[in-house]
C-alpha cells in the first residue's frame, strides 16, 4: 500500500513539473491557467490531491534487502509542488480544507483508537488525546466527535457483553441514562426485551413477594424504551408460568424440610399472583396445603398477604384459626421420629 502511494505521488509530481514548464503550449486560447476540474469528478480530484499530501507528510518508502523498507522524509519543496497541485485540479480552498481535515481525523482516530483501546476516558487519556487532536491539526470539535464515537462503540460492546453475562440490572442502567449515557441507542431492542424479561423474572423469584405495578408496568418499559404493551404481556405469561411451578416447588422444599425455602417460594407464587390474580390452587394431599400455611404463618407476613395465601391454598377459616393455635412445628413430629432411627 505505502509503496503504490509513493509510485502514485511520483506520477503526480511529473505531472505537476511537467504542466508546469508546459502551460504556455498545454493552455487553450484565453486560458490563464491549466486545471482539470472538468475532467475528474470532485471525488476523483480529492483523492488525488490526498495521495500527494499523503506522501508530503510521510515520505518516499523503499524497500531493501529482506523484506524490509524505509521511509525517506521528503523537504518543503514538496508542499509548493502541493500546492501547485491544487491549482491543477481545480480544488477550491473549501475543497482543500476538507481534504485536510479528514486526513487529520484519519489520523487522530487511528491514534485514539489505541488510547482508548478499553473505552475508558480518564484524565490523563484526555490530556494525551488533546495533545494528539493538536499534532495532527484537526479541530476541536472533529476530535470530541471521533473520541465519543470510539468511546460509545466499546462502550456498547460492553453494555452487550454485561447484558448476557446477567451483570447488568435496572439501577445500574438507570445510573447511565443519569451520566448522559445513550443506553437505548448502544443497544437493540431485542436485547432490552430480553433484560426487561430477566429482570421480571429475577422480580418474581426474590422471594420477597413484592410486585410493584408502576415499577413493572410503567418505569421499566420508558426505561429501556419498549413497547409497554408488548412487555406487559411479558409479564403476564412468566407470572402464570411461575405460579403453578412455585407450589410444586413449595411443596418439594416441604418434604426437604427446608422452612426459609418454603416461605421465600409462597412469597414468589404470591408475587405471581399479585401479576396476574389466580384462582384457588389444587393439590393432591390438602395436609401438605395446610402445612405450607402454617410455616408462612409462623413467619409473621403481613395480614394481606397471609389472607391471600389462605385463599389461593383453599384454606377455610376454620382450619386457618386452628392452625394458628398449633404452637408446634410441622417438622416436630418428623424430627422425633427421625431421633429414634437407627
């Protein structure tokens, strides 16, 4: 590549020699100068011009013996042919400009890219970057652009990368969107669909049976910018799903003995409920029923949920009011029992 760009500015610098000891016999009647701004699209004259300033600013590249090259730096003379060029092709001060500047910024971003290799943008990159940004000649403002470009492109990829590991949650998203940081934009919709779904899942199995409808239904929809609607149906489908898994889970940790476990999966299927209020629940050994109201009895909830529990376990009063005299554990029996086995 560095080769074919010096032969290139070779060829446009006896171009340039050549015109120039010619003009006199190359002009047409009445033409004060010769250029070739009707002959080569502004794309074309652009690209030309860039090759030349290319090989001003790094030098003639030439290969040695096994494999290797060096560049020979070239002097100011070249930048007069530079200029001489210009004229040739026709290229405004506009034109110029521009072609400059994107040099620059090709430059200062290939740089940056380096500096900014993990997306973080401390005080000493900024001050490093500030001195590139003045190196290389670009304007202020093309080089916070090109910083905040490379910057949300890692940082997407992060934010990605975070998301599907599950480190990601809503008060960390939240705290980016507070720092001015574009979440919605750095990642699609189909990824916050999933997160929205994570996290009404990570609701309905904290085991605290709390389910706050403006929180789901509302704040996390506008959050992560999707339809409420869509994700309302969302929760809906994983509530019904998880209801009926969490008494049989329930009862699983029941016969495990596991009494913390049983509480923390009634309050999930309570929180399930509250999303999408259930009928009574059925099963087939109703003791089992009355033992997982007695140890969340036990547990001291408040009354309303308490109430709902006896409704969804089909609970009558009566045996609700006798199960609260029971002063012994429902696991008492079974622990006798088991001291005596040998």
């Amino acid at each position: 590549m560095a080769e074919n760009r010096t032969e290139g500015a070779k060829a446009l610098r006896k171009l340039i020699q050549f015109i120039g000891e010619n003009k006199t016999k190359l002009g047409k009647p009445g033409q004060t100068e010769i250029n070739l701004k009707d002959d080569l699209s502004e794309r074309e004259r652009a690209d030309l011009y860039k090759t030349y300033l290319l090989y001003c600013l790094t030098g003639e590249v030439t290969r040695i013996p096994f494999g290797a090259q060096i560049t020979t730096k070239k002097d100011d003379s070249e930048y007069l042919l530079l200029n001489q060029l210009g004229g040739i092709l026709g290229l405004t001060v506009k034109e110029i400009v521009e072609v400059h500047r994107s040099l620059a910024e090709q430059a200062f971003r290939q740089q940056a890219e380096v500096i900014l290799a993990d997306g973080q943008l401390t005080k000493a990159r900024i001050e490093q970057l500030n001195e590139l940004q003045k190196q290389v000649g670009l304007p202020p403002e093309y080089a916070q652009k090109v910083i905040k470009n490379i910057t949300t492109t890692k940082m997407a990829a992060a934010l990605e990368t975070a998301i599907n590991r599950g480190r990601l949650n809503m008060k960390q998203i939240r705290e980016l969107k507070e720092a001015s940081i574009d979440f919605n934009s750095m990642i699609s919709e189909k990824l916050r669909e999933n997160l929205h779904k994570k996290t009404v899942d990570e609701i309905f199995s904290s085991g605290t049976g709390e389910f706050d409808e403006e929180e789901v239904y509302e704040k996390i929809p506008i959050d992560l910018n999707i339809n409420a609607e869509k994700a309302k149906g969302v929760v809906h489908e994983l509530a019904r799903g998880r209801l009926s898994n969490s008494l049989i889970q329930a009862v699983a940790l029941l016969r495990q003995r596991n009494q913390q476990g049983v509480v923390s999966t009634l309050n999930d299927l309570l929180a399930c409920d509250k999303a999408v209020p259930s009928e009574p629940l059925t099963w087939e050994v109703p003791e089992e029923l009355a033992d997982l109201y007695t140890i969340y009895m036990k547990n001291n909830p408040a009354p309303e949920k308490l109430c709902r529990l006896q409704y969804l376990l089909g609970i009558s009063d009566s045996t609700a009011t006798a199960l609260g005299e029971t002063k012994d554990s429902v696991f008492s029996v079974g622990a006798e029992e088991e001291k005596f086995v040998f």
